[in-house]
C-alpha cells in the first residue's frame, strides 16, 4: 500500500512539473526496467523549458531532471539577484540551471560537466541562455583524472573509483572555476562524493565570492557530512537548512 501511495504522489508531481507528464511516467517505466535500446527524449516543463536526455540502463539520467523539476530537490526560499552569477557544478544536462533560468530570466550561468555524453545534451539544452560550459572537473586542485561512468551520460560519473567504464577528464580548481567572476549569488555543487575534497581542501580565497550554497553530500567511507558544515561555517557560510535522507542528502548555506 505504500508503493502505490508513493507511486500515486510522484505522479501527481509528474503532472505538475510536465506538460508531456503521460509519456515521461512510462518511459521512465519503461528504461527502469526493460533492456530498451538508447535514444533520447525531450520533457517539457509546464513553463516551456525543453529539457533533452539520453535515455540508457535504468534510465539514469532522466531521474536527475525529475528530482529538480518535480520533485523539488533544490528548492528553497532564496531571492537571488535580479542578474544572478549562479555556478553549476555537476551540471549533468543541465537542469538545475534550466530550472533556475525559468525563476530567473537574467540568469548568467558558468556550468562544469565532465562526462562527455552529458556534456552533449548539457550544451543543447542551454543553448539560449547566458551559459558558459566546461567540459571538466571541480576539485581541490587542477589536472587530470579518471571520470568513472557506471552508466555513460547518468548523473551518478564520479572521480572515485566505482564500477563502470572509465575516461580521462581534465580537473579544475575552485579557485580557476571562479576566475573572472566578481561575485557569485549561488553556487551548486553535486560531485558524488568528491564533494569532500572540494570543501575541505580548497584555500579561503575563492569562497569569499560565493553569496550561497547549495551542496549535495554522499555516503563516502571515512566521511562525515559534519566536516562540511563545519568547514564552510568556518569560512562564513551558515548552514540554512538540511535535508539528510540514509547517509545522502542537501544542505543549503549562506551569508
């Protein structure tokens, strides 16, 4: 009975966020469970914003879009900048930025995408807005590194390694991430598990331009999500609000 309860309640939120609701419900039905062929499919939002994803196993990289547009993942009671500078780190297809252009029409975004099949819808979907894509890395440090891809183009790729395929991607630090920007209203950081090192081991000076965040933390052995927030009270970002779910879970902080 609470299957069916919860299955009853995503899909009135399906309803809600999608104009095409019926066909992203069963194609996602679909990809979850049966050997399906690769393809695309394009969702709508109720706003319009056209969201393009590559369907594949278990139909990992739909469920990303869904967390934001409907199941509202990041959402929060911010009021960011009439023009805000908003940083998307992990920016998969685009999503998270695609939904705060709908709430922010002057939105300029920097986004960081290193899977190379992501990178290729991200680009599409953001054609029309004021975005400045990396195909790479945020770490603690620059260079190159091993991009672990249990399912190409999914948003679970992490720098740790995991079971999946593997590719060579070039790696950023914050600090070169931040370069050339005065002043950064929200900064967004999903790194499936790397979020630690970018935290912890990256110098004071980029997060003085940094007005907010909202973070993504993971389940990472000899890890504690307490470490973060200490370390970005340390540097002048509170802790506003957590939403802590077996292990994983968001935190949203600001000054």
């Amino acid at each position: 009975m609470r299957r069916f309860a919860r299955l009853a309640r995503e899909l009135k939120l399906l309803r809600r966020a999608f104009r095409n609701w019926p066909r992203v419900a069963l194609t996602g039905l679909l990809w979850r469970h049966l050997p399906l062929p690769r393809r695309s499919l394009t969702v709508v939002s109720r706003r319009g914003t056209r969201i393009a994803v590559p369907l594949g196993p278990r139909a990992g990289a739909l469920y990303p879009v869904l967390e934001v547009f409907a199941f509202d993942e990041y959402a929060y009671g911010w009021e960011l900048e009439d023009e805000p500078c908003v940083v998307d780190v992990g920016a998969h297809v685009g999503a998270f930025t695609l939904w705060l252009a709908e709430r922010y029409p002057r939105l300029r975004a920097v986004c960081f995408e290193p899977d190379p099949d992501a990178f290729v819808y991200l680009e599409r979907n953001t054609a029309g807005l004021a975005a400045t894509l990396h195909q790479c890395a945020v770490g603690a440090g620059g260079g190159t590194g091993t991009l672990h891809r249990p399912i190409a183009g999914g948003a679970i790729s992490t720098l740790r390694t995991t079971a999946g395929d593997e590719v060579d991607v070039e790696i950023v630090s914050l600090e070169e991430a931040l370069a050339g920007l005065a002043d950064v209203s929200l900064l967004k950081l999903d790194c499936e598990g790397c979020e630690y090192d970018l935290v912890l081991d990256t110098p004071p000076a980029p997060w003085r331009l940094v007005r907010r965040v909202v973070l993504e933390y993971h389940a990472v052995p000899g890890r504690d999500p307490s470490s973060l927030v200490e370390r970005l009270g340390s540097l002048g970002l509170r802790l506003v609000s957590a939403s802590p779910q077996n292990g994983v879970g968001t935190y949203w902080f600001s000054r």
